[in-house]
C-alpha cells in the first residue's frame, strides 16, 4: 500500500526521461504541439495592445475607417489565437491518447508474460488500476502537462514584458497582489495534492474490492452474506467519496480566493490609472489594456497549480506503471529449441520447489514416465501434485533438480514451443466470455471449424453443442456461466484434443461432477490419452487404475509408486486410501 501514497517529486529527470521516450514515434507532433502553444503564447498580449492602440488613436480622433481597421485585425487575431487553440486541444489529445494506446499496449504484453507467482502476490483491483486508471492520468501530462507549463511560464514573461514595456508604475500596482496569489496557489497547489493522493488511493481499494467480491459472488450469496458486504463497500466507498469532497472543497475555495485577488488587482489599476488619466499622465486606453493584461497574467498562475498536480500525479502513475514494466518476475525464454513434435518422454530428477523460497512443497522428487504411458498422482491435498504440472509447463521455476522432456532440459526449450506441445484439463475449467468455438480455438487462427467439430465428435459433445442457440457460436457468458461443470469440462477436453498434443495432464478432471457425468467424461479421457504421454491427478483412484504407474506423494515427497494391483498388495499409503474411498463408496 505504500506505493498508493507516494506522492512523488514534479520534476522526476529519470521518470521525465522514460516517459517521454514513449513520445519518440510521436515526435513530430509533439514538437508540433510545443510550436502550438508557444505560438499562442505570443499571440496572448496583442489584443490588449490593439485595444489600446485603438482606443487611444482611432477613437480618440474620431478615424473612423482606421477603427474599421483595427476592429477587423482584432477579429483576425482572435479568429488566429481560436485556431490555435484548435491545434492545441486537437493535438494534446491526440498525442496523449496515441501515448496511453502505447503504454498499454505494452502494460497488456508485460501482465501477458508476467510469470504466476506474480498474480499469487498481487491483487488483481491493483493491476487493473495500473493498465486503466494509472495510465488514463498520462493522456492529461501531455494534454496538460510539461508543454502547457512551459506555455504559462512562457506567456507569464511575455505579458509582464509588455506591461512593463508600455506602463512600469502601472505593473507594479498591479503586481501587488501576485504575492497574495502566489501563497494562495500554493497552498491550493498541497490540499490537491494531498487529496488526489487519497483519491487514488480509494479508487485502489474500490477496484480490489469490487473485482474480488465480484468473481466471488456466488460464496457472497451462499452464506447469505450480502448484507455484511454491502456495508464493507459503503465504507470504502465512503472514503472515496470524502476524498473527492475534500478536493471539491479545495476548488470552492481556491477559485472564489482567486478572482477576489483579481478583483483587488484590478480595482487597483482602475483607481491609480484613474488618478493618472486624470492628470494627462496614463491614457485610457492603456488603463483598458492593464484591466486585459492582468486578467492574463493572472490565468496562468491559476492554472499552474492544477497543471503542476496534473503532472505531478502523472510522476506517480508513471512511476507505478514503470515498475510493473521493469518487474523481471516472469518466466525467461532463453531456449530456442523448438521440435516440430514430442515423442512424450517425461523425466523429473531430484526436482525441490517452494512456492516461497523457503518451504518446500516438493522435496527431491524423481519419476519418469515414457511415451504413450499414463503416470497418475495420488495423495492428499497439499501434497504436491498440481506442482509437479505447474513445473512441468514452467508456470513456477523450480529451485533445484531438473525436469527434462524427451531428453533435453525444460530450459533449452522455447516457452511457446513447449507449452503448444502439452495440454492441460484443469478442475476449474474457465471460459471466456465469448463464442464456444474461440473458446476452443483462443484465437488460433490455424485451428478451423472442421478440426473443431472433428474433436467434439470424438469426445462425444458435438451434438450437445448443435442443440445450443447458434450451436459453435453460441455465446459461453462469463467464466462459461451458461453452461454445468460437466459441459464444460467436455469443451475443455475438444479446447486441448484440437492442438493435438503429445503430453496431456489431466487435473482432477472428474472430481466435480456426478456419476452419470463422470462416464462421459471417463470416454472422453480415454479417446484423449490414446497415443499420448499422460499425466493423471485425481481423488477417486477408479480414474487411474489403468495407469502404468501411480505415484503416491505426501507432504512433497514420495511414498510409494507401482501400479493399481502392486500397491493395493503392497497395503500401504495407496491401499490405506483405497479402502478409505470404497468405505465411502459403500456408505
């Protein structure tokens, strides 16, 4: 959480750097803008010059085609300055969301490679506050950010030049209130500083909340917990809604405190211009450019403090974004071995893991299971058995010992090339919330219709799936919500039989689903594992008596293996369990 209230410094050089390198292919434009707003930073003083020119000349001697004049090149400046000011807004926009594209574009890549443990480690309402929130502020850094500063800072120079220039007694009245602004900006510059802070830090735990108890719903409605939530949330969002009400507040203050300054300014050079025009010193229509000069002078400081919170606020989000960019934890693809197939050969050799570097979940595990065979793991939960599948398509890294496949360490492989070449059932099957037919596929073009159908007919499903409105295209809703736990095993059975693999794990593929179920499933698992290396875990040791081997761990280790028949004479961790399950069974 600490990261969520760092505030972070305005002129960060390394961030400042890193973050406009995202402006390189854009470099045109940006220049472009920077032109922009400097253009219109000149042009900002030159109808209160023409103002007094007109005032003072053409109407003070009564030219009337001279006043004609100036009225149309008035006109002509203002219809210049409002297409400038086109260019400005236009351009800033454009480039900030052509910026934020980029960024997340690659925040998507990055989150797509980062390795599991990552997600274990961190909440789900944080990274989506990163790729959506934290990277929406950066469209404003550029729409309102370095180059607008630098236009302010630019115009503010400009404009007390020329008010000197043309009146220096008349500027110093007039500057006699900037003090009182300046301390007025700045501590408005704090109080929204300090409640952005607060502001993102709310959206931060809105977010985490609401994805969390979202996906989790249906345990919300089981235990009937409704109310209790509800009020957890109006919490939460209590304190948002008072972090943006104490930023309110500092606007309603602010801006009100400002144009009574202005106001102050303004009287001042009324009042002594007055005096002056009155002893033929000062003529009016300069004092009429002093009302117009301070009124511009007085613009930019305003908008300084939120530009400055603007790209203040753009540090941070930038920063957080950086350092989930530059996060190293995700899986190295340094291998470049890539086989056009796989026999099958599986070889765990003296294999440790732990999910924290500290307490192991697999203790010196050595198996191996050759081509075409079927290798089932047995054991409690907890055991180790998901890990070993996890390690197998290097989800998680290992901490010592090898695993090799047909002979060549896990390492030398490329990742995709290993991953395309062995397929994985899940227990939880998920579903996206799309067409079942891209649910199979997950947008591998290279799979067609045909070969789809083809695997569902093998599976058995194929006719359940013409039944559904639209039949393939039919629309799965989230997480396959539409579907039983049944159905979408069985897609998730035709989702790993189209890439045609030479490994298949299956993980507790039957454990959720009843009996008559669980026949079809069975079917489906025997037509996937034919000619295939096969990976089994399961709970009921009716799946697997047919395997070659079986393997019983407990607590990472591994107690006993054999087949079904050589372990149940053996009368240990395997007939313990067995007997256990058809007392079950019996009951």
């Amino acid at each position: 959480m600490n990261e969520e209230k760092k505030s972070g410094k305005i002129f960060d050089v390394v961030i400042l750097r890193r973050l406009f390198g995202f402006v390189k292919p854009y470099r045109l434009q940006f220049w472009g803008l920077v032109g922009v707003i400097m253009v219109s930073a000149v042009l900002a003083p030159l109808n209160p010059l023409l103002i007094r020119r007109t005032i003072d000349t053409e109407i003070a001697t009564g030219n009337y085609p001279g006043l004609a004049k100036m009225l149309a090149l008035m006109v002509g400046v203002l219809v210049f300055q409002a297409g400038f000011q086109f260019l400005n807004t236009y351009t800033s926009g454009w480039l900030g969301q052509n910026v934020i594209r980029d960024i997340r574009v690659a925040l998507y890549d990055k989150i797509l490679n980062l390795r599991l443990k990552f997600f274990d480690d961190t909440p789900i309402g944080r990274l989506v506050t990163r790729a959506i929130s934290d990277v929406e502020t950066l469209a404003d850094v550029f729409s309102e950010g370095m180059a607008s500063i630098a236009g302010d800072i630019l115009q503010l120079v400009l404009l007390a030049t020329v008010m000197f220039y043309i009146e220096w007694r008349l500027t110093l009245i007039s500057f006699a209130m900037i003090p009182l602004m300046v301390v007025s900006t700045y501590i408005f510059k704090e109080s929204i500083k300090k409640s952005f802070n607060e502001v993102r830090n709310a959206v931060a735990n809105l977010n985490s909340f609401v994805q969390e108890h979202i996906t989790g719903m249906n345990i919300v409605q089981i235990f009937s917990s409704e109310k209790i939530e509800y009020a957890k949330f109006k919490e939460i969002n209590a304190q948002h809604r008072a972090a943006h009400i104490r930023s309110i507040w500092a606007y309603s203050v602010y801006y009100p405190v400002a144009d009574v300054i202005l106001a102050a300014a303004t009287g001042l050079i009324v009042w002594f211009g007055s005096k002056e025009i009155l002893n033929y010193s000062v003529s009016f229509g300069t004092v009429t450019a002093f009302v117009m000069l301070i009124n511009q002078f007085f613009r930019p400081i305003r908008m300084l403090a939120d530009r400055f919170n603007t790209l203040q606020m753009g540090i941070v989000s930038t920063d957080r974004i950086l350092k989930l960019l530059d996060s190293d934890d995700y899986t190295a693809n340094n291998g470049n071995y890539t086989p056009a197939t796989l026999r099958g050969d599986v070889a765990f050799e003296n294999v440790w893991f732990a999910y924290n570097d500290e307490n192991y979940v697999l203790k010196d595990i050595s198996f191996r299971v050759q081509e075409g065979q079927t290798l089932a793991f047995v054991g409690a939960t907890g055991a180790g058995k998901s890990s070993i599948i996890n390690l197998l398509s290097r989800f998680y890294e290992i901490n010592k010992g090898s695993i090799f496949v047909d002979g060549t360490d896990l390492h030398q492989y490329e990742l995709g090339a290993l991953r395309r070449r062995i397929s994985v059932v899940l227990q939880d099957v998920f579903l996206f919330s799309d067409t079942i037919h891209n649910n199979i596929t997950l947008g591998n073009t290279d799979i067609s219709r045909a070969q789809i159908i083809e695997a569902a007919k093998l599976v058995g499903v194929h006719d359940f799936i013409q039944r559904l409105p639209g039949g393939y295209d039919y629309n799965v809703m989230e997480r396959g919500a539409t579907l039983s736990v049944g159905q979408r095993q069985l897609i998730s059975f035709v989702r790993a039989m189209v890439n045609d693999p030479k490994i298949i794990v299956l993980d507790e593929a039957t454990s959720s689903v009843d009996t008559e179920t669980e026949e079809l499933i069975q079917s489906a698992i025997e037509k996937l594992m034919k000619g295939r290396t096969a990976i089994v875990i399961a709970h009921r040791l009716s799946t697997i008596q047919k395997a070659d081997n079986i393997i019983v761990l407990d607590k990472g280790e591994i107690k006993e293996q054999g087949n079904h028949q050589t372990l149940l004479e053996a009368d240990g961790f395997y007939a313990n369990l067995h007997r256990m399950q058809y007392k079950e069974v019996v009951q």
